[in-house]
C-alpha cells in the first residue's frame, strides 16, 4: 500500500466543493481543510506508484479549482492508534 499526503492550493471560493470531490474519489482516505499556506489536504492510499501517479496526474487534473498541489510520500507511519491495538491484542480475556 502506497500512502501519499497532498497538499493544495485551491481557489477560495471552491475549497469546499472541491474537497467534497476529494473526498468522492477512489484512493482519497481524508480530507482536510487547513489554515497555512495551503487550503486542502489530502490523505492517499492506493496500492502501487503506478495507481497514485494516476491519481495525482490524471484524476486530479480534473478539477479545475485546483490550483496547485505538493504531494509527498509516506515511508513509515507512527500512529497511537496503532499502538495501542498492538498492545490490546490477546488482552480480551483478563
């Protein structure tokens, strides 16, 4: 599995619309609207590059009101939540 963060530029008048398409698309786990130097984004997991080179080069480009983006590859997640269902395996019974 191939996880991608995505950050946008969108035009301001269009950042909920386009969010909603995000948010419609195959291999788009999250959206999220931010305060910063970007406006939207975006959690990806697809299964290989080839799927999220599609995704960022093809599906994308579809929406109009995306005016820049900046993706970056995951390599390893760090997550509490991972954590402590690791921690909880087997534990049912005490």
């Amino acid at each position: 599995m191939v996880t991608s963060i995505i950050l946008m530029n969108v035009e301001r008048s269009k950042i909920n619309e386009v969010a909603q398409q995000l948010a419609d698309t195959e291999g788009v786990s999250e959206v999220f609207s931010v305060s910063g130097t970007y406006d939207l984004v975006a959690i990806c997991r697809v299964p290989t590059n080839d799927d999220l080179s599609e995704l960022v080069t093809t599906r994308l480009l579809t929406i109009d009101a995306i005016l820049k983006t900046e993706t970056m590859l995951a390599f390893k997640a760090f997550s509490r939540h991972d954590l402590e269902t690791m921690f909880t395996i087997g534990l049912d019974g005490i």
